[in-house]
C-alpha cells in the first residue's frame, strides 16, 4: 500500500464514527463499508491533483475522505438485492448482507451526510466561497444529473443493447462525475491557473472513462479469486459493457487511446503532475 | 394553504430537476415524492424563524426547501419494504409502489444531494462561513448522530417496549434535529443575538418533540381516511410509541405541557414570534 493509500485509511479510520458511540450497529455498518478495501482510486486523483496546486496534505484528506465517503454509500447501495443484489465486494459480504438491509440503507444514506459534513466542518480552501464552490461541485456530480443519474441509466438499460455512445453517457455519469470532483476537489485545496485547472479536468474526464473501460475488461476476463468480486456478472446480469459494444479488442484500444488522451492533458504541467502520470498508467494498467 | 406553504410548493416545483430532463423517471419520481402533499411543518418553521431574524424570503425558501428535501428523502426510504414496508403516504401511494424501490432508492439519495447543492449554490447568509456553518447543521442533524442514527434507533426498537427516556432519545434524533435544522436554518438566514438563537433553539427542541408526540396520538385513535396514511401501524408493528409507554391521557398531557415550553421560550422576543406562537399551537392541536 502506498503512503497516500496508508495515510486515507487513517484519516478515514478517524473522520468516521467511532463503532462504539451510539447508535453502534450503524457505525459498525458505515465503517464496514468503507475501511479495509478498495483501491482509493479517487482519493489518489485528488492527492496527485493536489501535488499540481501546491495543496496541504491536511486539507487533501478531508476532501479526498469527502469524495471516498460518497463512493463508498453508492457501492452499499447499489449492491442491495432491489439493486444489483450482489452478496460480495472487495472480497467481503456486502454490507447488507452482514448488517442487513435496513441498516445498509441507512449506512449508505448517513456516509452521504457525513461527506457534505465533512466538507463543511474543515477548513479546505482560504476563500470560504471557494470551500462552497466544492459543497456545490460534491453534490452536483453525487446527484440525479450526476452518479444517481447514471445508476438509473445503468438500470434501465440493464437487458438492452446499448450503443458505444449511449454507453459512455450513463458512465460519464455514473463513475466519470465524481472521478472528476476528486480531481477538482483535489485542486481547489491549493492554488492553480484557470488554464491548468482546465487540463487537469481533460486528464480527469479521459482516466474517469478508461477506468470503466477497464473495469469491463476485467470484468470480462477476470477469475473471481482476482477480483474479489462476483465477475463475469455484469455479462450475467444483461447489463451493457464496452466489451459487449464492441469487442475486447476495440474496447483495449480504447482504454490506451484514453490513457494517451489523459497523459497528453498534463504534459505541459511537466513534474507536478508527475503523480497523475502514474496514476493514468495505473488506472489503465492494472489487472484487478 | 396558507402563504408560505403556497411559496414552498412553487420554489419546491421550481427547484426540482423539471420531469422531462433526463432520467426522466428518476426526476419524475423525485417530484412525486416531494411535492403535492405534506404538511411542510420545517418550511413553516423556517419561515417563522427566519421572520424573528428579519431574513429575506428568498433566503428562506431555499433554506427551506433544502431541509424539506432533507425530510422527502427519509420518507422515502423509510416507507422501503426493508424498513417500515408502507404503501400509502400522503393518501397516494408511496414511492417505491408508484416507481420500483431501485427507483425510489435511487430518488431518495439524489434528494440529499440535492438539498446540499441548493444550500451551497444559492448565497443565503452575508458571511460565506456562515453559510458553511449551514451546510454543516444540515449534514449533521442528518446523519448518524441526527436523523438517519434515529431511524436506526427505531429499527433496533421494534417489537421492544421502550422507557419514556429511551423513547425521547429516539425522537430527539429521528425527527427532532430536522425540526431544530428548520429553525436554526431560518434563523440564520437573517441575524440575530446570541440569547435570541438559544430562544429559538429551546422552543424548537419542545416543538420537535410535541411533533412527535402528537403523531403518536393521532396514530392511536385517528381513521385512515384523516391521516392519509395507515393509520394504527405503529402499534401493529409493534412500535414503541409515547402512547404505549406513558398511556393516552399522560401523552396529552406532555403534548399540553411541551407547547407551554414551546410559546415561554419565545415570550420575550414579542410579536416578532408571532408565527412561531401560532405554529406550536398548530403542531399540538392538529387533527392530522
């Protein structure tokens, strides 16, 4: 585990409730979900994001627990049996599962209050108006016209066939938003040009789609036991990929084509942006 | 409908994602489960409040509305078949029967979101740290320790008789940090002394718990034809509630004794209270 990934799982151990205050089985549950797993993808974005615009660490792990938080509550929710009913994630029992439903729910549902609390309560920006720039930019992209929005999407086109565009609609949506607040959020903790602001959003779009792309592509040819999840399932459940839209080999192409995209967006920013570089490779790269 | 309730439903309507922008059915479901019902009791004691500090009714509609959505959401997934199971709400039927529970899970978390963004994408307070101080009140009373940690306080209770205390510590979270957001929300949309915000703070808390009382009350001994919703399934649920544990006649007299609290800690601010006096009288002696 690298030193961000040792640092986050810290501050998230801390920033969440402890599991023995009260109401303790719902502490138990949102702790659950979210300690001990996961790749932090999005809390590594905002760290490299925040390498870009001379960010302090302290403020960095708010915001990148902030956009973790987020994430971690749609994965409970959208792994409920009214969802995609799935009973194992990063190698556990779902948290409905283990808890129940009833108490999934409500763990989702209180981690979501707990970001917005958490963006709120810690100084994050010197510029008040910039720290509700990032309350405002955390709740578009977590709402119906962001990732809740692409998870209906995503439902409604369960058994259908879609088209390599109306594909990459529901995943802008529903993975790409809230990969690109990490990098915004990342960066609205230090100082940055409008220009470099515009190139790291370029970066953010192109590794937030090759992630899904990838993530289809593991999907499609990963063993449980790799995973540590259900594989093969988005295949079982009718559910639309890119591999299903376009073959594994165009899918590939696509995934580098995007990395290249990404890498390209941060160039100019020459070393600070070298955390990103590695980042892009290893969204595209990885092989879980 | 009076004045404000006649406002709220406008701004609610308007604030809403409209129901033709896509996903068209989450946004559908989002409007149905807010608008066109509830009695907008947090609307109404935003507003009361907000009168007490002189605040623009701009302000306050969306302050309002945020804490309104807060509540919509809850609902929503209270009425769950994981959680209360319930199919009618409002005298229609409840979300997840009109729309699916993926669908109405699904409106419920973007109702959260949303009330979020509107208290950060609208200015509402002079000091932008007021503002953020909003945004912090609302995530709390929300969460864990607030409102989403009483649900699950309820769900543990069930099937269990309750003491007074316990029944109280329940309430205080599960309906009555909203009710205390509402008017601290109102309140800080204006300005006010110190002395005058714990005035407000003291008659919301008996206000948030006669609320709950009186529910109790009504579930007891009302018809499903006035409540607009199962009325008794409280008690077939087997639910603590303050009649269960203190019987009919001492629940009407705590109901009696919390709106005299309610109007003393207000006395002093005079007329500009005027609101907030006729609000407590309407949460005691309601008949719905």
């Amino acid at each position: 585990m690298g030193r961000v990934q040792v640092r986050m799982e810290a501050a998230l151990a801390r920033l969440l409730p402890q599991a023995q205050v009260a109401p303790a089985r719902l502490h138990a549950a949102m702790r659950y979900a979210t300690l001990e797993g996961g790749k932090r993808v999005r809390p590594l974005l905002a760290f490299a994001a925040g390498d870009v615009a001379g960010a302090a660490a302290e403020r960095l792990e708010i915001a990148a627990a902030a956009v973790e938080l987020i994430h971690a509550y749609s994965l409970v929710h959208d792994d409920l049996p009214c969802m995609d009913n799935d009973v194992l994630r990063r190698g556990k029992p779902t948290a409905h599962v283990e808890f129940g439903e009833a108490t999934a729910l409500l763990a989702g549902d209180a981690l979501q209050s707990l970001a917005f609390q958490l963006l709120a309560e810690h100084r994050l920006a010197d510029d008040p108006h910039a720290q509700l720039e990032m309350v405002r930019t955390l709740a578009t992209v977590a709402g119906s016209r962001g990732m809740v929005g692409g998870q209906q999407i995503d439902l409604e086109a369960t058994g259908t066939a879609l088209s390599v565009p109306a594909l990459e609609f529901m995943h802008i949506h529903k993975t790409g938003a809230l990969i690109r607040a990490a990098v915004a959020l990342g960066a609205a903790c230090g100082t940055l040009q409008e220009a470099e602001r515009r190139s790291l959003d370029r970066y953010a779009k192109a590794v937030g789609l090759a992630f899904q792309v990838v993530d289809d592509i593991l999907d499609y040819d990963a063993s449980t036991a790799t995973l540590g999840k259900t594989a093969g399932k988005d295949a079982k459940q009718g559910k639309p990929t890119y591999v299903s839209a376009m073959g594994i080999i165009r899918a590939r192409e696509m995934a580098e084509s995007l990395r290249a995209q990404a890498l390209a967006a941060v160039q100019a920013l020459g070393s600070r942006a070298g955390r990103l570089v590695s980042l892009a490779d290893f969204i595209v790269l990885r092989k879980f």
